[in-house]
C-alpha cells in the first residue's frame, strides 16, 4: 500500500503509567507539536487505564493536517476485529492520517485480560488474520497501515510477509538498517528513539542516521514519567533542531 505521508520525524506523546494528562491540555499539546511542524504523533495504550485508539480520535478532531499512530495498541485490548473496525472508522474520517501501530506485549498483560500469551509469533499471526474477518456487520471498506511492533529479526520478518511494516525501538542505527533489510524497500519502517542527550545537535545527528539507514520516520520520546506539559515543551523547543 503507498506509505503515509508522516513526514520523516514525529514524536511520541509523554509516557506516564500512574496519571492521564487533561484531554484539553492533549489537545493543545498536538495543536502545538503540529504548529512546530512535526509530521506525526504517536501514543502507548495501558491495559485497564487508557484506550489509544479513543485518544487519538479526540486528537485527530483537533488537529487539520498531523497524521498520528498507536506505538502501540496492545493486542490482548481488543478483539481483533474490534481493532480492525476501530481503525477502519479513524480513516474513514481522517483519510491518511493514521497509522496501527500493534504489539504482542507481555504475558503479564495477557493475564491481565484473562487471556492466554502463546507464542509470540502465533499469536500476532493470528491476531492479524483475523482482523479483516467480518463479524455481525462489516467494518467501513478502507484500508490503512498496519504495523508491528518489532525488536527482533522474527517478528521483522513476519511484519514483511503479513502487515504494511514494523515499529522497532530503543534501537541503534545499526539495527534500523538489518531491518530494513528484513522487511524490504516497499515496507513502512519507524523507528522509535528516546531523547539520550541534552544537546539538540547530537539529538538531530541520531534522527539522521536512522533515515539514512532506511527508517522512514523516527518519532523521538521523551523519558518515561516525564511530566506531560514538561515533556511537551521539551519536544517543540527541539523541532527546529530535528527539522532542519
């Protein structure tokens, strides 16, 4: 399918496990990220305490042009074609602007579910398969990327053969290149890289050698716990500096 137009640098939203920012401050926030010229926002999703899918809906509506991504929708908190009638909705409604970002997680968060992990491998194979499967009323008739959540040459591979890319993270250049490899030319390859340096230039110069080795978007994040309005602030300051 043709990529997205994400742009080749996005950002991933403040990670906090314990609280969920104020819609109306998650709305400014994108409006701001959006104005500083960033292509692309992305956002976690936690079992039980926050549904990304519902988020990036609110967020959508508050932006014109941002396209934003699920990095990642966690698997065991949908049915498959639940996520994939979810999706479908967000690009029936804001066409080339969303991206499914999926992962397998942890066997803790299946448990959590009440469901059981499996392998791996099986079980995003699975999962992906049955997405498009139609249930009591079929989901709208459009297509939008998905991809996998990918830190490893086997999951990388089944991204290749059986979804529209991969979403490997906290990954040097070294291994964006292996993964493109993996997955080919035509794939949609993000990158997920945390800020590891106070200095906008060293910050710049990673982005770059994740794009020359094949990523075709790198979303940067802040550390985990940050405060959110903090952590927003931090990421507009830095956009002049990471879209030169």
């Amino acid at each position: 399918m043709t990529k997205p137009a994400l742009g080749p640098v996005g950002v991933h939203l403040p990670v906090s496990f314990t609280e969920v920012p104020p819609i109306d401050l998650q709305r400014e926030a994108v409006r701001r990220l959006e104005h500083a010229g960033y292509g692309a926002a992305w956002t976690n999703e936690v079992i039980g305490g926050k549904d990304a899918l519902v988020q990036l809906a609110v967020l959508l509506a508050a932006t014109e042009r941002m396209a934003f991504g699920t990095g990642i929708a966690n698997i065991w908190a949908r049915h498959p074609q639940t996520m994939h009638a979810a999706g479908a909705l967000l690009e029936q409604a804001f066409p080339g602007r969303f991206v499914l970002g999926l992962g397998v997680g942890y066997p803790e968060q299946a448990a959590s579910a009440g469901l059981e992990f499996g392998r791996p491998l099986a079980t995003m194979r699975g999962y992906l398969e049955r997405m498009p499967t139609v249930g009591q009323a079929p989901a709208p008739d459009v297509r939008f990327p998905r991809i996998i959540a990918a830190n490893g040459p086997k999951m990388l591979a089944l991204a290749g053969e059986v979804a529209d890319g991969a979403l490997p993270a906290w990954q040097p250049p070294e291994f964006t290149a292996k993964a493109r490899e993996i997955l080919g030319p035509d794939k949609l390859l993000v990158v997920g890289q945390p800020i590891s340096s106070d200095k906008p230039t060293e910050i710049a110069a990673m982005v770059r050698d994740h794009l020359a080795a094949g990523a075709d978007h790198v979303e940067i994040s802040v550390p985990v716990g940050t405060d959110f309005a903090t952590g927003i602030d931090q990421l507009v300051t830095l956009a002049p500096a990471l879209l030169a």
